[in-house]
C-alpha cells in the first residue's frame, strides 16, 4: 500500500468519524459501518449516477494530490504527506471538538429533549414527530453560514463546523 493509499484511507477515516459524530453516534455499531461507506461512495460519485467511474477516482486522486502537494512542484515528498495528514487530523479534531460544544450546550435531560419531540402531547413520540425536528440543521441554517436558503452545501456545513 503506497503512502497516498494510506493517507486516502487516513483523509476516508476522518471523514467517517465527523459523519458518525454528527449524527450523534457515540460509536460505530456494524450495521451503521454500511451508511459510513454509502456517504463515502456519494462523496466520490462526482455525477451522482450511483456508479463509481475510474475517471471518477481518478479525479478524486488528483484532487487529492494538489491538497498534498503544497508547493506545487508536481511531486509529493513524505514531508507534505506528514504535513496534509497531520493537517487533515487537526481539522478533524477541531470539527469534532465543535460539535461536542454544540452537544455540551445542549443541557436538557431526556425527559426535555422526549417533550420537545412530543409535539401533541400524546406521551409517544411518532415518526413524523421525530423527523420533523432537526435542531443541528436549524442552528447551522440560521447561523449565518447558510446563504442559499435552499438548504446547507457541504462547503457551508463545514464551515459552520470550522468556526471559533
């Protein structure tokens, strides 16, 4: 395995751990690993047609490989391998620790958050009741990050993650 490969499967890694967290899983349990690889797939299928292409990869490699090299010599040393990889974990740790702030300023018990979610107090909390609610989605969206009011674009979604 070359050291790409190995920083594409590092780059895939940290990608999986920021969609686990955001969906507010604790840990990856084997039948969520399937949704993990789906939301992979869907970030490499560049057109969407639920089929990865080679061109496809390929242009995910490259895409890749201008991040890694920095100076834009059109070769990568381990130097910008280490750099890109120790960079790619410093974003991740910070969008994590942002969402574990965002968590940690939710200070309702489960009997708040279940009667938030019980919208006509019939003391069950039905589908429609559940999917209808999406706090995260509505503090990004009014965060000032979201600018289309069409909904939140990766870019904007890992904005709101960046930010202080």
């Amino acid at each position: 395995m070359s050291v790409i490969d190995r920083v594409v499967i590092a780059v895939a890694s940290g990608i999986i751990v920021l969609v686990i967290f955001v969906l507010g899983a604790l840990a990856a349990p084997a039948q969520d690993l399937g949704f993990v690889a789906g939301a992979v797939f869907n970030r490499l299928d560049s057109n969407g047609d639920g089929i990865l292409s080679k061109e496809e990869v390929t242009s995910a490699r490259e895409q890749m490989f201008d991040r890694i090299d920095t100076d834009r010599d059109g070769i990568i040393t381990l130097a910008e391998i280490e750099a890109a990889k120790a960079k790619a974990q410093e974003r991740q740790l910070r969008r994590l620790a942002r969402i574990a702030a965002l968590r940690a300023k939710e200070s309702r018990t489960p009997s708040e958050r279940f009667a938030a979610l019980d919208q006509n107090h019939d003391g069950k909390v039905s589908r429609q009741e559940f999917v209808s609610m999406s706090p995260w989605f509505d503090r990004i969206a009014t965060s000032g990050v979201a600018k289309s009011g069409q909904g939140i674009s990766e870019a904007e979604f890992a904005a709101f993650l960046d930010a202080k």
